[in-house]
C-alpha cells in the first residue's frame, strides 16, 4: 500500500510540472492586429466622415446591395446619422444641448443636406455620403451655446 501511495506521488511530482508547462506553452496564441482588407476598405470608407473642413460635415451611409433602399429612406437615414453624430459634437464641446440647439440642428441638416452616391471600395454594399455644405458652419457650431 504505502509502495502505490509513493509512486502515486512520485508520479504527482514529476508529471504534474511537466504537463503544466506543456500546457503552459500551448495556451499561447499570437494574435495579429491587421484586419482583414474588406475591414480596411471599410475603415479607409469611414475616415472620410466628420467635419471635411469649416464648411461642410459628412456622414457616410452604407447599404448592403441585399437591402432595397429608395433614395429617400437613405437621405433620412443620413440626416438621423448626422443629427446624431453633430449633437454628440455638441456635447463634447461641454456644452448643454438644448431645444435651440436641437431646432438650430434640424434646420441646418434639412435646408443645407445633400446625398451623393459614391463608387464603394465593395461590391457587396453601396455607399452614400450625406453632407451638410453650409459657410462657416464649425464656426458657428462651436460658437452656438456660448
């Protein structure tokens, strides 16, 4: 008995290290940082998006081909998205976002929006920028609510 309670042991002793370090060694993984290119393609889509400069800010709005989208319902989806996109602006700036600041912004994305199709990097989506062109119209965003 105490001969199997021994090698119970000493096989404890010996295999126990062993088969933690194998285990060790097998958990670890390298992980690659670079996404794949239809990500970068997208990513690289993106970058275009936020104030292009003093006059104009953009949205991009992207359908996948399998959905059918008129162009209205894109031009509403990108006035939601810039509305959104410019009052997080807004309130980034420490600023209070109010209902002046809420009519100012409706009024600026209905009367000075555009929609434009652009040729997409993908085959499988279309792309739409949604741009707000209006002179001075950081200026006056930063400056509104002081």
């Amino acid at each position: 008995m105490v001969s199997y309670l021994r090698l119970i042991v000493y096989i404890l002793f010996i295999y126990l290290p062993l088969i933690c370090y194998i285990s060790s060694c097998a958990s670890k993984k390298q992980v690659s940082d670079i996404p794949p290119k239809e990500n970068n393609a997208l990513l690289f889509e993106y970058e275009k998006e936020g104030f292009i400069d003093n006059n104009t800010f953009r949205v991009i709005v992207i359908i996948p081909v399998e959905e059918h989208y008129d162009e209205l319902s894109v031009r509403q989806k990108g006035q939601e998205r810039a509305f959104v996109s410019l009052k997080n602006y807004i309130i980034s700036q420490n600023k209070v976002f109010d209902s002046k600041m809420h009519n100012y912004l409706m009024t600026t994305i209905t009367g000075y929006g555009t929609l434009k199709k652009r040729d997409s990097t993908c085959s499988t989506r279309y792309c739409y920028y949604f741009d707000i062109t209006k002179s001075g119209l950081k200026t006056e965003l930063d400056t509104l609510g002081k």
